[in-house]
C-alpha cells in the first residue's frame, strides 16, 4: 500500500537523522514504527500519568556510561534510572570537521619536488610495480591533501608523523559521518564513500591503516610510503628532512572543491568533481607512471575483451613478459585496487549480475586511451 504525505523541513531533517542512526531501513521502517509507538500511547489507561525526563536538568556534557537520568511524573521525582550510550551504530552526532572542510585560498607552506620515478615513463610495467593496491581509494587522498593544507601554515613544513596522527584521528570522525550517508542514500558497494576511512567499529587499527596508506610512513631507510606520495602530492622537504609538505601538485588538488567536504550533505554528491577528476587523470597522464600503466593495461584489457575478473586476470598475466613472482592474493589485490581508483575516477564501473561482475569502460575510459595512444 502507498500512502503521501506532506510534511514540513524540519519533520524531513527529523527523519533523516533517524536514518542516520542506522537504526531504521527507510522511511517507512520510520513511520511505521512512530505509528505504533502512537497506537501505544492512545490505548493505555487514562489514568496513568505520563513519564517525562527531567528537562530541567539538561547539559552540554556528554553524560558518561550508565550516568543517571532523573525521571519525573507529574513534575513528583520517582525514580533515578540509568542512561545507556548510544550504540556504536548511532552516527547522527557527527559531522565533517573543520580540517577537512576548509583551506586556504593559495599555498601557505614549502613546496617540494615530488619523488622521482625509478622507472620510465612509457614502459608497460608489470602488477607489481603498480600502485599498491591496498589504496584503493581517492577521496582519502582528497581529504588528506586537503587537510595538510590547514596545518602547513608555516615555510617549516610538518613532521610526518605528527601530520599522519592527527589527520587519522580527525578521519575517524569523518568516516563515521560517511557511513551515516552511505545508510541514508542506500549506496551499494562501489558507490560508498566511507570505505578506506576509519569507521566507529574498530578506530584504533583503522587509523593506523589510514595514517600508513593514506598520509604516509617513513621506514627504517627514511623512505616514505603511502598513496600521497605514490601520487606524488607530497614528499620531505629535503633527504635528510622528516618533515614533509605538499608538492605543487597536492596543494592544488588539495586546495579544489569537493562535492563531499565544501558542498553539504543534503544531496547524493559524487566523491570527486569533474574538475577534480579531469586533474587527477591529467596528473597521472603526465607524471606517474605506475598508476598509468595500470589504467593502460586494464583499459587495454577490457576494451580487448577481457571484461570480467577470470577474464582480465588472464589477459594481464598474458602481457607479462616475465613470469610473475608474486603471488596471486597479491596480484589480485593490485588489479582490486587499481580498478577501485578507477571507478572512482569514473574511467569505468562494476556491472554486477548477482555474484557475476562484468567491467564496462565509460566515455571517460575510452577518452584516456584515446588520448594515450595520441600521446605515443
């Protein structure tokens, strides 16, 4: 049965932060629900009083585990009982915090070269070399750029591990807040922008993951690691230096508009712009090799025929000249990964049948090989 209602804003902004709870499917999980909880009310006897918390007594403080709540009836104290915290499922209270949000109009900080490549451009490089795959996602990138560029504000730069803690943390809350989205506008698998941030279910291993992958390491050899400067958005400020800043090309990734951290949260936005993207694709064209050999081979692939997963396995392996020594959970998490960014660069999409995947090249997709082959 369908039922319309009109309703005022502030009743749609009610319901939707029920959503965000994650309490409730949809809309009308919610007001069936509240039509029950109503029922309930109108069939009880009439002599019994109505039990209301004590509004008197409201604070600013989040109260802690199993504080008390006083309860009163007929403005009478009757009882004192305990108040529970919400469940980790309950995101309504997050938001996008400011380090994410805002960004200084130009530059406030040094700008390093970006690391160079060990390879030439142009070669076809085989799935080890690309990209690790466990990066699989651009908007942390995105997020993490732009957050960068809120604590570069002097000519000093920032040490990495001091940037890689505190970006982590303030992503915990972001990706909490993501999450509430995603449940909101019911996105599927691929369409999620939560994934590859730190989520309310286990914080303290994801912003480990997110410090390492997605703002980066130094190892034993002061190497840094991560997807920042794989991108090459950042790099130290000199070889002996461990502290770090945005190269040219991060500041102004950093410093674009993104649809999910400047333009709200009341419409279903993309992860990325088309300005953002069209950046992003002309960057990796341009100046790194490992992530464009990876959407040269898979595009190849694909067009060629190769459009599902046992397919472009095989068409890639077939490529190698050399047999791979890598093994193949490695590999598969280096085409996953690849093809992840990809999907968030619109170059192509999952079609899913089920538990059957056929990749399908966008306009975009077959733009970039086009201009590939143009640039031989």
């Amino acid at each position: 049965m369908i039922i319309c209602i009109e309703c005022s804003k502030n009743t749609k902004d009610q319901l939707d932060k029920l959503l965000g709870a994650g309490s409730y499917r949809d809309y009308s999980e919610v007001i069936a629900v509240a039509i029950a909880n109503q029922l309930l009310l109108h069939v009880r006897p009439k002599d019994q009083p109505a039990v209301v918390l004590d509004e008197t007594r409201k604070t600013d403080k989040p109260m802690r585990k199993g504080a008390a709540v006083e309860i009163q009836q007929d403005g009478r104290k009757v009882a004192r009982a305990r108040r529970v915290e919400p469940a980790h499922n309950d995101l309504s209270s997050y938001g996008i915090p400011e380090i994410f949000r805002t960004h200084p109009m130009r530059p406030t900080g040094p700008i390093p070269e970006p690391s160079a490549d060990s390879t030439d451009y142009g070669i076809s490089l085989p799935q080890e070399s690309w990209i690790f795959g466990q990066y699989n996602k651009l908007l942390p990138a995105k997020a993490s750029c732009r957050a960068l560029s809120n604590l570069l504000t002097s000519d000093k730069g920032i040490e990495l591990q001091q940037a890689a803690k505190q970006i982590a943390a303030e992503a915990t809350n972001l990706g909490a807040h993501l999450l509430m989205l995603d449940r909101r506008f019911h996105r599927d698998r691929d369409e999620m922008h939560s994934t590859a941030f730190p989520g309310p279910g286990n914080p303290d291993k994801g912003r480990i993951r997110y410090a390492n992958q997605f703002v980066g390491a130094l190892n034993k050899e002061g190497q840094i690691s991560g997807l920042l400067v794989d991108l090459k958005f950042i790099n130290r400020l000199s070889h002996r230096d461990t502290k770090i800043s945005l190269t040219n090309a991060g500041w102004k990734f950093g410093l674009m508009d993104n649809p999910v951290l400047d333009n709200g949260t009341e419409t279903d936005a993309e992860k990325l712009s088309e300005e953002e993207r069209g950046f992003l694709l002309d960057h990796v064209l341009a100046n790194v090799s490992r992530e464009h050999s990876a959407y040269l081979a898979i595009l190849s692939a694909i067009a060629e025929g190769a459009d599902t997963p046992d397919k472009l396995r095989a068409a890639l392996g077939a490529r190698e000249k050399d047999a791979s020594k890598s093994t193949s959970a490695y590999l598969s998490t280096q085409r996953s990964g690849a093809i992840s960014r990809m999907i968030d660069l619109s170059l192509l999409y999952r079609d899913r049948d089920g538990v059957h995947v056929k990749y399908v090249i966008t306009d975009e997709g077959n733009a970039y090989l086009k201009r590939t082959k143009d640039t031989r």
